[in-house]
C-alpha cells in the first residue's frame, strides 16, 4: 500500500480486503448476497439521487406490441412465445445512460434499450442497451465507472479527465470505448439504432433443457448514426431530438419496428468455449451461434402523459416469466439487486402498483402487504402470512428455477486471463472501414483533449495492445510517442 493512504472501508467502518471483484461462489458462480461490500456499495449508490434516476434519467417511451413469428419452444416453455402469432401488449423506454435530464439526445453515450412485456404468467423486462458489450464486468465496480460519467464533486463539472483514469485500468473497457467512439455512439434517434440484451440469460424449456440466450433487436429502419459534427450540431438545434423523431413518427401513423433474434448456446458448450460466455465485454461470434429469429416488436401508441407513463416507468432483470431464467453474469446479478432497490428507493415500496408497471394481464397473490402509496384494495381482509388455513395462495412446485450444480470456495475470484483485445481488434480492423477508423480516432481524441499526460500514454499503451495502427493513430491525435510507450 502506497504510503499514507488509507485503508478503503464499507460504510460501517469495515476494511474491504478487494475493491474489484465480488464474492462469488467458486470462480464462475453466482456473487453472493453476503457480499456486503457490494451490497452497501450499490445500495448506497442507488439512493443517491432523488427523484431523478440514477442513471438514463432522460428518456422517451412508447406502447406496443410483441408478436412471435418463429417458433422457439424447444428452447423456452415461456408463454408469451409459445406460438406463432401470439401478440403480447409492451412498454419500452429509449434513453441516455450518464446525462442529467437536462442532456441532449445527441450526447455521445450508450443508449438504454428497455421492453416492459405484459404477460400472462406476469411482466417480462428486458433491460439492455443499444451495444452488445458493456464497459466493466463486475458491478462493485459499477458505482465507480458511473460516478466517473457525473459530476464532479469539486467543480460541478463533467470531467473527461475522471472517465479515462478509470478506463486505463479497466482493459475490458476498450471493447466498448470502440464502439462509444465510434459513430455509434452518436445514433439518428432511438428509431435508427439496434438493442441487445448484452447479458447471457438462460432460456429453458418444457423438459427442463437449458440454453444461455443473447437477445438483438434489429432495427427494420435501418442503421443511422450522427457524425460528430452533426450531434454537436443538433444538440443546439434540438436537444431533444430523439425523443420528438419517436413521438412524431408514431404521431404520424409511422410506426416503428424491430425484429428480435436471439443466439442459443447450450449451457454445456460454455464450460469449454474459448472465453466465458457470461462475460459482458464480449460477444459471440455468429459463426458459432448464429442469429434465430423469434419475433417482432411494433411501438405504435405514445403515451397519455409523460410522468405517468414514460418518467414512472420501471424496468428490472428480476421481473420474469418461467422459462427465462437469469445466469450467472456477475454484472447482470448486481442488477437483480439494484434496479428494483433503486426503484423502491425513486418511486417507493408499491412502485409495481403504478398503473405503468402493474402486471395487469396476470393475477397477483401474495402475502405482502401496506407500505406507503398503496393503491389498491391490498388484498382486503385475507391473511397476510403463511402457512395458513385460511385458503390463501401456495406455493406451487412446478414454477421452480432450473438447478444449476455451484461449486467452489468463497472469495474475490478475478476472470483470470481473458483476451480483452481479441474482439475490439477484429471491430476495428475487420468491421470497420478506412472512414469510420478516422472518425473512431477523431472522436476519441477530441474526448481526451483535457487528460493529463500520464493516462493519455496508459490509453495509448492498451490502443497499441489492441492493434499497432490503432494505438499509433491514437498516439498521433492525442501527442504521444506510441512505439516508446508501447514498448514499455
């Protein structure tokens, strides 16, 4: 430990021996609830801001409908996808993730892609981005990347400066600064743009057969991005453009559509696959699992009244259906945790009561009762415990979880050794052309201009790492020697 600084403590005063990595039942299960450094981490983080959300705190949001056009039920016994043609009512809100609700809609910045599935056996959420990758893999690093994307404490200011000295010691991070410093970090609206599930969930079907499951919503609008110059342009133009293009085409009769695919891996192939398939810094390559197309998803009513619908919205990974199950990606555990904590937290306890997250195409039965703002009967006089009997609800065996073997002894488990250059080397020198290269280094540059010397050569040492070119090119625009520091 660096002389005179101190030891790192959870809010009880607690010293924390890692700051990195989550406790985890062996080195690819499940992160545990005992895990209080991480739970007081992301409790606190989730309660840090009111009302507004935490993050993708402006959005636009629309009603729709899901309709299945393939059949998937050798793969999940989910009954909003057992049978062709089936439609399912839906809410999806598009949005920002690190700007305040004062943010343009051009701001470069992933964008939140989340669908509320209305269905019979409850609300489905899928709670994804518009890019398949993430920029960490373990939210006790979470609060951490956010805090650098706010503000900061002493100046009040958004700093470039707080974004790449985290970055440069998260190496997993680049695969998704590629794609940010891109022009698709800069979409044309919300109706132009791709959604991913980005995490592996797991799918199961009627016989109890397991796949994990990566979820892309293609636009059928086709892809559409702003160049740098044009979202500077916009944003004084039209700070909220994304939002008025979504209201105005469905305000139009224009609705918008896009077509859902999923890649299904048997769970078996992942314990030898060459990377950890749970990882959210990586993709599958569909050569190995290509696209299956499932469905389409058709937004064609605006909302009545933005609060109401659109801002009291509320998505969360732990709002399932059978036959769609979480895995055991560490990033998309701490999610189970800190999106209904954050929501209980901006819009209180009943928060799932609220006309726009109610689950109203199925019937609720359960012994939880009162909190403040309960709106409903709150189950009249019926028990509020159980056993009983009384004839209040039971349990029922057969809405059991698949049974996953966990083995391994509790501890910090790090990933190991990933590749974490493979995939953003291939984006770059093989998806890329020569003109969204010039544009990559450009963009990036520019968002370096105000970062200290010593991590513009710690970002330049991984951009060389990834691809020589790469790094050079960076190295060039930003005012470092690449070759001496790649060297190092």
């Amino acid at each position: 430990m660096e002389k005179n600084r101190k030891t790192l403590t959870t809010s009880s005063g607690m010293p924390i021996d890692n700051n990195q990595f989550s406790q985890t039942a062996g080195a690819k299960g499940p992160v545990l609830i005992q895990d209080f450094a991480l739970v007081d981490k992301l409790a606190k983080f989730d309660r840090e801001r009111i009302p507004e959300r935490v993050v993708h705190a402006k959005g636009a949001g629309a009603h729709g409908y899901f309709q299945v056009t393939n059949d998937v039920t050798k793969y999940t016994k989910a009954d909003f996808l057992s049978e062709v043609g089936k439609q399912t009512p839906l809410f999806t809100r598009f949005s920002t993730v690190a700007g305040e609700r004062g943010y343009a809609d051009t701001d470069r910045d992933p964008r939140g892609f989340a669908i509320k599935f209305y269905t019979e056996e409850g609300n489905y959420d899928m709670v994804g981005n518009n890019t398949p990758v993430f920029f960490i893999r373990d939210p006790i690093k979470f609060p951490d990347f956010i805090h650098t994307q706010k503000r900061d404490p002493k100046t009040g200011l958004r700093s470039s400066q707080a974004g790449w000295d985290f970055w440069v010691h998260q190496p997993e991070a680049f695969h998704q600064l590629t794609i940010l410093f891109s022009n698709r970090g800069t979409p044309d609206g919300y109706r132009h743009m791709n959604g991913y599930s980005s995490h592996a969930y797991k799918w199961v079907n009627a016989d109890g057969d397991e796949h994990y499951v990566q979820y892309h919503f293609k636009t059928d609008q086709g892809i559409k991005n702003f160049t740098s110059e044009e979202a500077t342009k916009m944003k004084s133009e039209n700070p909220d453009y994304a939002t008025e293009d979504l209201y105005n085409a469905i305000d139009n009769g224009n609705p918008p559509s896009w077509t859902l695919y999923v890649q299904l891996m048997p769970v078996a192939d992942a314990e030898t696959y060459k990377f950890d398939v749970t990882d959210i810094t990586k993709v599958w390559p569909h050569s190995d699992y290509p696209l299956i197309e499932v469905g389409k998803m058709v937004l064609n009513r605006n909302p009545d009244n933005y609060f109401a619908e659109t801002e009291q919205s509320a998505f969360a990974p732990t709002h399932t259906v059978p036959g769609i199950e979480p895995s055991n990606d560490r990033m998309l555990q701490g999610r189970l945790f800190s999106y209904p904590d954050t929501h209980r937290h901006r819009l209180g306890a009943n928060y799932d009561q609220i006309p726009i997250n109610c689950p109203y195409r199925a019937r609720t039965a359960h012994y939880q009762r009162d909190g403040p703002l309960t709106s409903t009967s709150n189950f009249g006089g019926l028990p509020n415990y159980e056993p009983n009997t009384l004839g209040g609800p039971v349990a029922d065996p057969k809405a059991a979880w698949s049974t996953p073997k966990v083995t391994g002894k509790v501890g910090r488990h790090d990933f190991g050794t990933p590749d974490d250059f493979v995939q953003p080397r291939a984006l770059y020198k093989n998806v890329m052309t020569e003109e969204d290269r010039e544009h990559l280094i450009k963009n990036t540059a520019e968002h370096m201009a105000g970062v200290t010397k010593e991590v513009k050569e710690k970002a330049v040492k991984i951009y060389w790492q990834i691809d020589p070119d790469y790094g050079e090119r960076i190295a060039k625009a930003v005012g470092v020697d690449a070759p001496k520091m790649a060297k190092m």
